[in-house]
C-alpha cells in the first residue's frame, strides 16, 4: 500500500531517461487531445444554445426607406408570400463589384416584369458589416428602384456569408427565393433554369404539412431546393489553376463527400434556388454562419427530406474573391462541426 501512495517522480526514478522522456511527452499530449476535445465540444454546444434563442428570439429588424425616411418593418418567412420571386445578395466590402452585378439584375427583373404583369420580385441586399461603401451603394439602388423592389438589411457586424444569406431568407417575401453572389459571376438569367426544374418538381412533390389544401396548389407551399453547379467547368478550372490550389479543392470536396454524402457534385456555387416552405424549414435549422453553410443546407435538405437536384449555370470568375488558402482550413473546421454536432444529436433538426 505504501509503494502506491509513492509520488510520480519517485517512480519516475526506476525508470530510464528516456522512458520517463516519452511518458512525459504522452501524458502532455494526452491532456492537450483532451483539452482541444473539451473546447470543441464546448464550441458545438454554444453554437446549438445560440440557434435555440435565435429561434425563439422575436426580430425587431427593419428596413431603412431612404425616400421617406421611414422604418418599414421586416417581414418573416412565416408570412404568406406577397412577391412572386426574392432574390438574397449577402455583400461584405462589395462596393466595386456590387454596382455592375446590382445593375443588370435589375434590369432583367424590370424588363421580366413588364412583360409578364404577374411577375412581381424585390431585390434584397444583406450589408454584413461592411467597413467600405457597400451599404451607400446599396441603399443608392432603393432610392432609384423604391423600396418595395429593393431592401437593405443591415448587420451591423460581420458575421458571415453564411448568417448574411439566413437573414436575407427569413426577411423575404418571395415564393421563390434565389440567393446569388454580389460579384454577379452567375448570369442572373440563369434563375429561369432553377426555375424550371422548380416547376418540374413541383408537379411530383407533395406539398408541406400545414400548407394550403385548396385545389390549386400553391409554388410556396412545396419544398424544393434547386442548386446552381459549376461542375461542368471543373475540367477547365483543373487545367488553369495552380496544383497545390487542385490538390486542396479535391481534398476539400473529398471532406464534403464525407460529410454531407453524395447527390451534389458543388456544393459551394453561390447561386441556389428555394421555394418559401423549403426555404423556411432550412433557414430556422441551419447553423453555421460563414463559409460551409451550403454543405450544411445539402445535409439538412437530405435529413428533411427536401428534393434537390442540381442544374448546371453559366459562370465568369471576377476578381476579388474573399476565399483565402487559410479559408480552406476554416472551411474543414465547419465540416467537422456538421459532421460531430448532427452525428452525436448535439444539434437537433426541427422539421
């Protein structure tokens, strides 16, 4: 009983340098495994609490009318739809890409609309903290378009791609929701082939529990998610890219394939369509907040058992991307959350 109560060092003392050397080395390492567990665990866990309050929370967003200089209340994606079609941009210091790309989809909007009266549509721009003049431009656009064809929702700090889009997509008053990029590097023309496949299946589809049960069935009321994919370009891309770049994307899609399952080849095309149900079901479930939340949306479509096909678009890269090499270790961080956070029942999926 007494040899059991010696001290380490003690014991230590029997034992070779070197021995006690790796015991030492094992042991810290042991205790730093278990400290990074604990943190991330921790970091799941929070991430889950501040989805619950941010579910039951009640928003006092608004818009600003730079006309009338009045406050006109945000509308929730659990109102009935008032527009035919929403189109989300989430811009962070676009001020320079942010005109053009604003510039020709409003013109396709206004010339889609005068010849077709139904179609009616509002432009919604998601200003994350931006330290430049995004917000200026922006709210340039509402005093020309008018506020009920064009909004601002301003963050106040940066929060992410991923956090821009969930409050663009709960504020909108669209049946169809688009979110596209503020670079326009997708032909905003392409939305009519979302569209279509949205049409489509909506044919086959069931509508969601809880919609209207009248005779004609409502866009809104059937869950469909529609993505916009460049894997058509993927050979060109390989061949005019850097190795180590293509060494990181396959690696970085292989994560993807991993954790989110196969269906989708890319995931990361910022231009993907939503009917009003799906995208309510989708945007009060999803987490992340920055650069993986499209993986997450394809997981949660897949558990929510949301059709989703994948439609190839036109697509021009434009300088002045944000995705940095260090985003890719940021992008692998979130996979892991999607992977632990869901797989354990840490975070639940309300349907």
């Amino acid at each position: 009983m007494a040899a059991a109560a010696w001290p380490l060092s003690a014991v230590a003392g029997f034992l070779p340098a070197s021995l006690s050397l790796t015991l030492l080395i094992a042991t810290l390492v042991v205790v730093l495994v278990l400290g990074a567990a604990a943190v991330f665990f921790e970091h799941i866990r929070k991430i889950g609490c501040m989805h619950s309050l941010e579910r039951s929370a009640v928003s006092d967003a608004f818009f600003e009318d730079p006309n009338s200089l009045k406050k006109v209340p945000c509308p929730s994606i659990f109102d009935p739809p008032e527009k035919y079609i929403s189109l989300i941009v989430p811009a962070y210091n676009e001020e320079h890409r942010l005109p053009s790309a604003l510039t020709e989809t409003l013109n396709y909007l206004k010339r889609r609309s005068t010849a077709d009266k139904s179609f009616s549509y509002e432009v919604l721009i998601v200003d994350d903290g931006s330290t430049d003049c995004t917000s200026k431009v922006a709210f340039n656009f509402v005093k020309q378009h008018k506020i009920d064809n064009v909004r601002v929702l301003l963050l106040g700090r940066n929060h992410g791609k991923g956090e821009a889009v969930r409050k663009g997509m709960l504020h909108s008053r669209g049946e169809l929701l688009l979110m596209l990029d503020a670079d326009g590097a997708t032909k905003v023309t392409d939305l009519e082939k979302l569209e279509a496949q949205v049409r489509t299946l909506a044919k086959e589809v069931k509508p969601s529990p809880g919609a209207s049960t009248s005779s004609s069935q409502k866009l809104s009321d059937v869950e469909i998610a529609v993505f916009g994919s460049r894997a058509h370009l993927e050979k060109q891309a390989l061949a005019t890219r850097k190795w180590y770049r293509n060494f990181l994307m396959k690696g970085f899609h292989l994560v993807v394939l991993l954790t989110a399952g196969p269906g989708i080849k890319d995931t990361q095309c910022g231009f993907k369509m939503f009917t009003r149900a799906a995208a309510r079901k989708l945007f009060t479930n999803i987490r992340l907040k920055r650069w993986c939340f499209d993986v997450e949306i394809v997981y949660l479509c897949k558990h929510l058992r949301i059709p989703m096909v994948e439609v190839s678009v036109t697509w021009t890269e434009i300088p002045g991307s944000k995705v940095r090499m260090t985003s890719i270790m940021h992008m692998v961080f979130e996979l892991l959350l999607i992977k632990v956070g869901y797989g354990l029942g840490i975070w639940k999926i309300y349907s």
